[in-house]
C-alpha cells in the first residue's frame, strides 16, 4: 500500500506528524527508517493541522512501486475509516483523531504511555476498538476508553492469550444547579460512566465489570444489555 509519512525523529524513535495515500484504511507502519515508529504528533489524523509544526521534518514514501494514478491526499479527518497502530507507539499527541467523522474501527498494538487530551472529538462513528498484545495493567487503555462517552465494542487481547470482548456502553453528564446549597452538581446518565470506572492502578477488575450488570439492565436498551 503506497504511503507518504512526514515525520521526525526523537531519542527514542519516529514521531509521525502527517500520511498521505489513497486508501480509507491506515496502517502505520512499525519502523520507518529502521528506527521504531513510538509517537503521533499533535492533530496527526486530524481533520486540521496542527498550529505548530514540528522543527526538522523530513518526509519518506513507502511502497513507491504501488503509487496509483490518482491524486494522493492526506489520510486525516472524515476521509479515514479504519487506523491500525503500531506495537512500537508509546505516546499519542492532543487531539490526534479530531473530527474523524467516519472512523468506526481503531486498533491498538502494545501498551501506550502518553495520551494527549481530545483525542476522539467528534469522533461518533466510531465504535470498535482493538486492544492487541498489551500488558494486563498499566497499558493505557483506561485513559482511551475515558476519552470516549458514547458505546463502543472492544475486544481484549492480553499477551499471555486471553481474550476478552466487552461493551461499554454511553453516558453523559449535566449540571445542575442546586439553589439552596450555592453550587452545581454534576449528575451522570447511563450506566457507561461507571463501566469506565472498572479499573484499579490501571488494571481491569471484571468482578466490577460484572457487578454492573444489573444497572445497565435498568438503564440501557436490551440490545446492549444482550
């Protein structure tokens, strides 16, 4: 699959800032230039550009011999549909994802370090995610699934070989204003906020994933429930 990558280098490997292709599916390679792919830039899959572009950027092209006719473009924002991530990337930059509209599958390789914040704003089609290889705690997935308030299916792969399939289903929050006391309180709706709060130093505890059963019943469609 022929593919542009502009990127610079750090200490520890390859920051991806920008792609350009011609497909809907991106897969970010897991070396570029013999040096291990370990972060996305700032608004790298975004619809928009990032306000501050990195110093240095050099640009390679991958797979020269599949370069079609057509005009490449950049592989951001509504035009991508599925991203798979490399097992190398440790850090994700501020929002990497934003306004990919049409993103429904995402999948991750390996454990992250670093998230950047917005990372799926407006981000709605997306509803399945993959979780490949990683540890069973501290793997970042935690801080992936807070970014996200809608319901989304996920399927968990740890590297000892289990596997695990879960929804986590929506919610939203409001504020309501309490006269007497002089403050906002924060109500949640839907069971999906305390689905998210299912983990314990980053690790996911299933017995709390499994005692919430019986509120989702109440507070969700069957299908979901199902």
């Amino acid at each position: 699959m022929y593919l542009k990558i502009d990127y610079v280098e750090r200490e520890d490997g390859i920051c991806v800032c920008r792609c350009y292709g011609y497909e809907e599916v991106l897969i970010i390679p897991e070396e570029i230039q013999g040096k291990p792919v370990t972060e996305l830039y700032d608004h790298a899959l975004a619809s928009s550009r990032s306000a501050k572009e990195p110093a240095n950027m050099q640009q390679v092209v991958l797979y020269e011999e599949e370069r079609g006719f057509a005009e490449e473009r950049e592989l951001a924002g509504e035009f991508l549909k599925e991203v798979y991530l490399p097992s190398s990337l440790k850090r994700i930059g501020n929002y990497a994802f934003y306004f990919c509209r049409n993103l429904h599958t995402l999948r991750f390789r390996g454990d992250l370090e670093e998230m950047g914040s917005g990372l799926f704003v407006w981000c709605k089609s997306l509803k399945y995610l993959v979780f490949d290889q990683i540890s069973r705690s501290r793997n970042g997935m935690e801080h992936i699934l807070a970014d996200i308030t809608w319901e989304v299916e996920t399927r968990w792969r740890f590297r000892d070989g289990t596997v695990l399939q879960l929804t986590f289903p929506e919610y939203y929050e409001e504020a309501v204003e309490n006269t007497p006391a002089r403050n906002i309180d924060t109500q949640w709706h839907g069971s999906g906020y305390k689905y998210r709060q299912c983990f314990r130093d980053q690790a996911m505890i299933l017995r709390h994933y499994d005692d919430i059963f019986p509120y989702a019943v109440g507070n969700e469609f069957s299908d979901t429930c199902i």
